[in-house]
C-alpha cells in the first residue's frame, strides 16, 4: 500500500528537471514522469521530463484519422503510409475481409542507446515478472482530464536487489483479425526516451511511470 507523499511540493520540485526549453511556445507537450516508493509505501524519488522521441510509427498510426485510409470503390489495396510505413499487407486475399485492431503498453528497460525514428525497442527491455531483473507490471490505466491524457503504469520489485530503470517507450501491437478466424499480429515503438537521472526501484518497492500528452491553444 502506497502511503501520503512526506516530501513537500517545495521538496518534490526540487527533483523535478525543467519541463520546457526557455523558448519553447509548443501547444503540444509531453512528458515521461517516475514516482518512487520504498517497500513502506513512502515516496522516495521523483523525476519529470519532456517526452521528446517520437517514432516515425506512432506518427503513422496518428495519421490514420487525420488523412483516413478510404482508397474508393475500385481499388483493392491499402494505402501507403499503411503499407510503407508500418508494414502491413497491401491487400487481402479472396474474400477474407478482416478487421484492424492495435493495443498499446508502457514498456521500460535497462539499457540505453541513441534515438532514431526508425527505432523498433528498447535496448534491453525489463521483462514483466518475479524473477532477478525482472517488474510485475500493473495495468495500464488511462485517463482525460482538460487538456491532457494521463497514462500511467504500476510497477512492483518483488526481489531483493534494487533494479535500475533507465529508459521508457510506448510500445504497440497493431492485429489483422480475419473473418476466417486467423490473426496477424504487427508490433511496433511508438516512443523511446532515456531518463536523465536512472530511476531505481528498490527491493520490494513500487514506482508509477506515467506519460502526459498535454494540449494548449
């Protein structure tokens, strides 16, 4: 059980890195953010950063409701940023109609390694378990609120060693769910970002991660 935050705001700021550039005017923001807490649920590290890595993939997946993907009554293909970029088939065999269907998760890591848009995982992913190395990932929960979308993410070490989190990344899985009953399956790195400062989970503890996609106008 995760009890009150003891540090005070003064004391939580302190830990907190600068959100924004000086000059940055951005009407969108996002930030990657990492609340620790020891095995008597008192908050021990707090740690905030802009979200600043976004693949070429999550930029796809985004274009979908802004350009559509109707290709007109006579042609039987997918269109490009479908086929090109995320690597979906161009068509449908037959009159095996399907149905497109994607999910997504926090992933976190020990690893590190430079950015690119064309990234497709972490460099050493944290796997979700009990054993050495390994966090008991909780569910991904969501939420709205104004401007911004919450996402958060419960992480519990059930080991005796402290484990250390030094990257983050929103990863997806995009199925082809087909009317003959078979499904294919696309996975896919929406977001990738190092933390500045590593973020260690001791043993027995628990952390929340979570990611904010504010907008403003």
């Amino acid at each position: 059980m995760v009890t009150p935050d003891l540090a005070s705001e003064e004391d939580i700021a302190k830990l907190i890195i600068p959100n924004d550039l000086p000059d940055e005017q951005s009407t969108f923001r996002a930030y990657v953010e990492a609340k620790v807490y020891d095995k008597e649920g008192h908050l021990i590290q707090h740690h905030r950063q802009p979200m600043r890595s976004l693949t070429r993939y999550f930029l796809a997946l985004m274009s979908v409701p802004v350009i559509g993907t109707y290709q007109g009554a006579s042609i039987n293909s997918a269109p490009s940023v479908l086929t090109n970029t995320l690597g979906l088939p161009s068509s449908i065999s037959g009159t095996n109609a399907g149905n497109i269907l994607w999910d997504w998760a926090i992933q976190l890591g020990s690893g590190t390694q430079a950015f690119s848009p064309t990234l497709t995982s972490l460099a050493a992913p944290i796997l979700n378990g009990t054993g050495a190395g390994e966090l008991s990932y909780g569910s991904l929960s969501a939420s709205y609120s104004g401007g911004s979308i919450y996402v958060s993410l419960q992480v519990t070490n059930t080991t005796s060693s402290s484990i250390s989190v030094t990257e983050i990344g929103i990863t997806s899985t995009v199925y082809l769910q087909y009317s003959s009953g078979s499904k294919s399956t696309y996975n896919f790195l929406l977001s990738y970002d190092t933390f500045s400062t590593p973020i260690s989970v001791p043993a027995y503890g628990m952390a929340v991660f979570q990611i904010t996609l504010s907008f403003t106008g």
